[in-house]
C-alpha cells in the first residue's frame, strides 16, 4: 500500500498529520503531503494510514495499493 493525498480535495485540517506525523505533514501551504519515503506501508504504518483516511472529512487521503508496472506489462496491459 501507498499512501496518497488529493491536494485538491484537502482542506488543511491536520487531521492526517495528527494521526500519523510519520506519514503526512502540512506544508507551507497549509495542505496535506506524504512524507513518507518508500512505496510499501505495512503494519502499524499502514494501520495509522487507514485511520488517517477514515478522519479525513473531504476524503483527500488514501492508502491504495501501489502499482506494480510489471505485473500489467506481464498481463498485456
């Protein structure tokens, strides 16, 4: 799993920052950003992740499956 934010729907409430200062920050803007280094969350990253994405009140963050290029090419995508 990846995480992800929607800069266009977040509104700035921290609530993901809060949640999981490991993962997200707000930056200079006052929006949401990944803070995150890698492609993978697992365990209590992710746990924290999903409940990020659950306090979020416009729905701007995510923890979605990362893609994995290969796999489509190898399926003739």
């Amino acid at each position: 799993m990846k995480p992800y934010v929607d800069r266009e729907l977040c509104m700035g409430c921290k609530a993901c920052a809060i949640h999981c200062p490991d993962i997200f920050k707000i930056d200079s803007q006052g929006l949401s950003e990944v803070i995150f280094q890698g492609d993978n969350i697992t365990g209590t990253a992710l746990k924290c992740a999903q409940q990020a994405e659950e306090a979020c009140p416009t729905g701007a963050i995510r923890a979605q499956k990362a893609v994995n290029l290969m796999d489509d090419h190898s399926r003739g995508v």
